[in-house]
C-alpha cells in the first residue's frame, strides 16, 4: 500500500489555476493508494473518479470551501467516529482531522491538519486532569487533542496519522525551546511512532515558502506494527520546488 500525504494549498496560496493544476497532477501522475490530503478543495466529479473520496470542511461553521480528503483507487474506506463527548475543548478540535475506517483488513486513516498557532484561551488544567499530554507549561496545540481524543478508536488496531502538523523538530532549533521534541516524545508516549527515522536520520524539507526555513511540517505517525512494515518513506521535492503546485511538498510511505 502507497500512502501518500500532502497540503495542497487550497486555503490561500495556491488557489485557482494552481490548485487545479494540482489536481491534475494528483489524478494523472502521482503515484498512490491512498491519498490524505489537507487543504484540498474538492472538484465537482470527485465521487466518480475514486473509489473512496471522503471531505470535510475544516472550518465548516466558516462555509469554507477547502478542507481535509481521502481518496482511494482501490481500497474501500468509509467516514470513521470518534465517540460523542461533551466536554468542549474536545469537540472543538475535531475538524482538524478526517478518521477513514477500512473495509477488511487494513489500516485506519487519519488525515491531521493541525494549526500552527496554540489554541486560544484553553483549559489545560483540565486536559491533562483527563490524561492529555502537552508539550508546553501553559498551551495546547490541536494535534495533542487529537491524539488524546482519537487514542481509544486506535487501541489494538494498525493505523496511519499524516498530515500537516505545522510542528517538525527544527523549528526548536530556530527558536531555542523544545517543544516540539516535547510533542514528539509525547505522542510516542501515547502509541503514536514518527515513520521517518529508519529511513532518514534527519528531517527533510516539506515547506517550500519562500524566505522561510527548511521545515518539515508534513509527517507520518503509525502503530508499531505499521512503523515496522514501512519499505520506504520519501518526499516527492520537486512537486513544491519545481512544479509549484503547493508550498507545501508530498510525503509518500510504502507499506509492505
């Protein structure tokens, strides 16, 4: 299984012509099972050109156009839940991600697209009372919740979280915190295993902006099962850095 994910670009900068650019890459020249994208704004005849296409907006309340999608050629998947909760801080991160149960024997999908800002005026205290992990003293990011929040749906069960973490190890470099290896560490606390570093001792560049840093933002995480069935794991550069159908680079995983 070829699993491959990418942010598109669809909320601003690569919009138009570029974002339909991307699309015809996607649907002619990439190479994929499966498909978990974020910032995607889905075209009319999705349905029929996949054999799983699953969307949701990531700022629904907003109307907003683009969001997160899953697209299969072959594979069946389906909307997957996480159970109803009551508690607010935890509802209100779940936009961030699309959860895609399988048909048969194959691996949970969950397709992140975490904010890179912490989120505003929430209840740590009350998180880590209910077992949430935080890298920071006194913020949380989306990611944390989600990973607290979608942990009982994994439990037991093989997986692949991707997406755009907008977190990745150099940024504590540049910014002298540690933070993000924090958030690292944490999410391999809670089962969650970075699919990179037996096929590349350091991060690679994800981020192609201009005048930023070299950042890998995009990532995969997986069971140990999965983590240890990962051939090879790679970053398609040239789709952002020659091609310019996004900002943001595809991040590609084979599994045996």
């Amino acid at each position: 299984m070829r699993i491959l994910t990418w942010n598109m670009a669809g909320a601003g900068f690569h919009t138009g012509a570029p974002h339909e650019a991307a699309w015809e890459w996607l649907r002619n020249e990439a190479s994929f099972d499966v498909a978990m994208l974020q910032e995607a704004i889905p075209p009319a005849d999705l349905d029929s050109s996949f054999a799983t296409a699953l969307f949701r907006s990531r700022f629904p309340a907003r109307g907003l156009a683009w969001g997160n999608c899953i697209l299969t050629h072959e594979y069946e998947y389906h909307y997957g839940l996480v159970e109803p909760t009551r508690v607010a801080w935890a509802a209100s991160s779940m936009n961030a991600a699309l959860i895609a149960e399988p048909v048969g024997d194959l691996p949970v999908l969950v397709n992140v697209h975490s904010n890179a800002k912490p989120i505003a005026e929430f209840p740590r205290e009350e998180f880590i009372s209910a077992g949430g992990l935080a890298c920071h003293s006194t913020k949380v990011w989306e990611i944390e919740v989600l990973a607290h929040q979608i942990r009982p749906v994994l439990d037991g069960r093989r997986f692949v979280l991707g997406g755009d973490l907008n977190a990745g190890l150099l940024l504590d470099e540049v910014y002298g915190y540690k933070n993000n290896e924090n958030l690292w560490n944490n999410l391999a606390a809670q089962g969650y295993l970075d699919l990179r570093p037996r096929h590349s001792e350091t991060e690679q560049q994800t981020f192609f902006r201009e005048k930023t840093n070299p950042y890998q933002l995009d990532h995969f995480f997986g069971d140990p099962s999965t983590e240890a069935s990962v051939k090879h794991w790679t970053v398609l550069t040239e789709v952002a850095r020659d091609l310019k159908l996004s900002d943001h680079a595809p991040v590609v995983i084979d599994l045996a």
